[in-house]
C-alpha cells in the first residue's frame, strides 16, 4: 500500500481517502437525507405539539380537555426530549424502542422474517430518523410556540371577528406573520439536526462521522478521516445558512412589526 | 320587530374586578348606538362581549336571535355577520391593502378572486384608499389604516357594524376622514355600536347613546337627552370633563 503514498503538506495522506472516497460519498448522501427527513418531519411535529402546547377553549369543560389531553401530554414531552441527551435517546430508541415495534419474535408492529430483514438492513435508520424527528420536534415546537406568541393578540382576534375559524386565522394570518420570525431559529436548528446526525452512527448508520470511523479502523490515521469529515460538515452548515439567510431575505418583507 | 342585538343582564369578572354589572341593553335594527364613559368602564368589553371575542360571567348576548355565548350556536357564523374595527387597526401586515379586504369574503363567502377583488376595489374607493391598494399596511397612515380595516369588515357584507375606540390611536387630523366614512356608513342605514370619546360625532350620528360607569349602564337616551339634560350626577361629571 505505502507505494502509492499521496502526502498533502508532507502529513495528509491524500491516498487514504482517495481510496475511501465512495464511502465517503455515501456518508455525506446519508447524512443529507437523514438530516433532509428529519427537518421536514421535525418541523411538522414541532407544529403540532407547539399548537398543542397552546390549546386553549372557550368553554370550562372543553378548556379542562385541552388541558389534561393536549396541553400536559405535550409540555411532558417537550420537557423529556429537552431533559435528556440526544445520544441517550438514540441508544433508548435503537435498543429498546425500535425492538418494541419491529421483532421477528412478537414485535407490536412488524413480526417474523420482515422484522429481521427489517432490522437487518434499516435499523439504524430507523433508529435515526425516529429519534432525530422525536428530539427535532421537541425543540420546534419551542420556536413555534414562541413564533406564534409573539403576534400581536390584535391579529387573531381580527381575523375571528370576521368569520375565520381559529384553524383559518392560524393558517391564513397568524402562522405566515410567525414564519418570519421563525426562520433565523429553523435555520439554527436546522444546523443543529445536521451536526447531531452524526450521533447516529454509534448504532451503526452508515452516515459520514460512521464513515471517518470504518477509515480510521482500517489505517489506525485519524487526521485524515476526521479532518476530511470535518470540511463536509462545515461546508454543509455554511450551504444551509446561506439558504436561510435568503430565505430571510426573500419572506422578511411586508412585515412592519 | 326584534332587537339587532340584545344584551341581557350580563355581567363579565376579570378575577376579582367586575367589568360589567348586569348590563341589559339593545341595538335595534338600523339604529346607530354611541357608548360613551370613562375608561376602565367597560365600554370595550361590552362590544367585544357583542361578538364573543369576550367571554361573559353570566347572562346573555343575542344577536339576531341567536345567543353568542351558548356552545350550540356556531360563533363563526354570527361573526360573518357582525364586523368590528379595533382601535390598533390590527391589519394583516404580511398582505397588501387589497389582500388584507378580499381575504375574508374570498374564504367565507364563496367568492371568486375575481369577485373579490371587485368587491375590495368598490369598498376601498368609497372609504378613499382606492389608489393604495397594491401598498402595505405600514406604508399607510394611521387614517388611511383604519379606512382599509373598515372596509376589510364591509367586505364581508355584515348586517352590524362594532367600532372599538376608532380614532383614538389616530393623530388629530385624521379623525375626521374615519368619522366621516362612519357618518356615510350611519346614513346608509348600517346598524352599528360605537365606543367612542368623540362627543361630536356622538351627538351628531348617534340614535342613542348609552353612559357607562364602573361596569353598569346608568344612562340611556337620545344625544339630546342624555348630553343637555344627564340625569344621572355621574354623567354630568363626566360629561363637563369631555365637553
């Protein structure tokens, strides 16, 4: 092997990860789809428990219900995703949850042969899109709450006194005003997701943190690999910045409060 | 022939504040009501009681009829047909002028864009913003505003018309341009309920106008009636500070 020696600088061995290169492709293929899903995924959860968390009713017994089945139940939520780290949840979600659900012995889901090729080949993705959108959604739903908390109470209560029901005013008034103001913080956890993703491949997801490992295994070089790495997961949060801040650009306008 | 609105002993407790105590008023049809008095007597809650964006304590709101507290009764519908103008304006900042007025009929009224637009353009050109329809609610002055926000509630085609306070968020010389598109609208015959503390405008448009204290409605009458002979000491008090 040591024939071919590529050195960069006179230390990085190019050759390494020249040799690795489709590895290194598939990790950053994985890595973007995984952290793709859960985005969009996160985002729709985040939505829902952050409505929920601001469930409210006109009348006493209806107001008692969203309190004890929507309300509590989401804060509960939020609170644990929020109170417990990340990497906990994923060895939760890989070695107890996921095995809950899909088991060729009795899984409560999937059962027999298609829960072991299940398991087999997608575990760890399920593993890590599952656990991804899970904690994603926990630390949207904050940015929604407070997205929404932040308009005005005038702009609700103009849009229902015309008619609207409350589904109408959220979706037609009171979310595209929230969206703006909920940009710079989706953007941030969108960066977040993309670093976090890399948790992931302690339970196996062939993604590019699991590719820098398999390299460095292989070679016993570590500058190289997670060097290399390193450079994608900048390059990527830069991308993904960049794209935030036109969007910003592009939504911020027509809003004077 | 029954009441536009009829209010029915209501009373409204913030916590341990009572806002209203055992109101019972009413709104006939085609009539312009004027509710005037101190602030932090009520008069807002009240009208926001009339649409249910307040909820009451106890006692009743009926408008045509139809009881807006009640659960059975679909708040949305009634709301179709009872327009409000705030004292903030409230427009919808992230539309246009012509988008903040076509946005109700065109989901609650079946209306094509079209139609809606058509619509938005005759109302907006009779309040006299017609040349800013395609500007945003922050290029506007607060006059021209407060037009738009009333013609965004005509739009609907409501049989009641609530203002909240109208003018008094707007620099001197823009209330007139909003009493006078309300004056037009009183005319026309539209049945409204007015808070306001333009005693002019009162005296001048008014059928009746009710006075309310510390949440109780203690004087009802005729502009006349109530602004040369008050009845009540309270309402001369109040009035000789206004007048």
């Amino acid at each position: 092997m040591d024939e071919q020696q590529i050195l960069w600088f006179g230390w990085f061995r190019a050759d390494i990860i020249k040799e690795y290169e489709p590895l290194f492709w598939e990790g950053l293929r994985m890595t973007v789809g995984v952290t793709a899903v859960c985005i969009v995924q996160g985002t729709l959860l985040g939505l829902l428990l952050g409505l929920a968390r601001l469930a409210d009713a006109r009348h006493p017994l209806s107001k008692t219900l969203c309190r004890v089945l929507l309300r509590w139940p989401a804060t509960v939520y939020v609170s644990f995703f929020r109170g417990t780290p990340l990497f906990v949840q994923i060895l939760l979600m890989h070695f107890a949850v996921v095995p809950l659900f899909v088991n060729p012995a009795d899984g409560w889901l999937v059962a027999g042969d298609t829960a072991r090729d299940l398991r087999q080949n997608y575990g760890a993705v399920i593993t890590g899109i599952v656990s991804l959108t899970l904690n994603a959604g926990a630390y949207i739903s904050e940015i929604f709450r407070a997205g929404i908390q932040s308009i005005d109470r005038g702009q609700m209560e103009a849009a229902r006194s015309l008619g609207l029901s409350y589904a109408q005013a959220m979706y037609h008034v009171v979310l595209p005003q929230a969206f703006r103001r909920m940009l710079p913080p989706l953007g941030n956890n969108a960066i977040a997701l993309l670093k976090d993703s890399s948790l992931v491949s302690a339970v196996g997801l062939a993604e590019l943190a699991y590719a820098a490992r398999t390299v460095a295994g292989a070679y016993s070089r570590y500058w190289e690999p997670y060097l290399t790495i390193s450079v994608m997961y900048w390059t990527l949060t830069l991308l993904l910045a960049w794209g935030v801040r036109h969007l910003e650009a592009r939504y911020g306008r027509g809003d004077s409060r | 022939m029954d009441a536009a609105i009829r209010v029915d002993r209501l009373s409204k407790r913030f916590g341990r504040l009572d806002v209203l105590r055992d109101v019972s008023c009413a709104v006939g049809e085609g009539e312009v009501v004027c509710i005037i008095g101190p602030s932090g007597s009520g008069k807002s809650t009240l009208l926001r009681c009339m649409n249910g964006l307040e909820e009451a304590t106890s006692g009743r709101v009926l408008v045509h009829g139809l009881e807006v507290h009640d659960r059975g009764t679909d708040l949305d519908a009634v709301r179709r047909e009872v327009g409000m103008v705030f004292q903030r304006f409230n427009l919808f900042p992230h539309k246009t002028v012509l988008q903040n007025v076509t946005l109700a009929p065109g989901l609650l009224r079946g209306l094509t864009a079209g139609e809606a637009r058509e619509r938005a353009e005759a109302l907006l050109a009779k309040v006299g913003v017609a040349d800013k329809r395609d500007a945003w609610p922050n290029q506007l002055s607060g006059g021209q505003q407060q037009r738009v926000a009333i013609a965004r509630a005509l739009a609907m085609q409501p049989k009641i018309m609530l203002f909240d306070e109208p003018t008094s968020s707007l620099d001197p010389e823009m209330v007139g341009e909003v009493l006078a598109v309300m004056q037009q609208l009183a005319e026309e015959g539209m049945t409204m309920a007015v808070v306001t503390h333009e005693m002019g405008f009162a005296r001048r448009v008014a059928d009746r106008v009710f006075f309310l204290d510390q949440g109780q409605l203690l004087e009802e009458g005729t502009p006349a009636a109530v602004f040369d002979q008050p009845r009540e000491e309270r309402t001369r008090q109040f009035l000789s500070k206004v007048l």
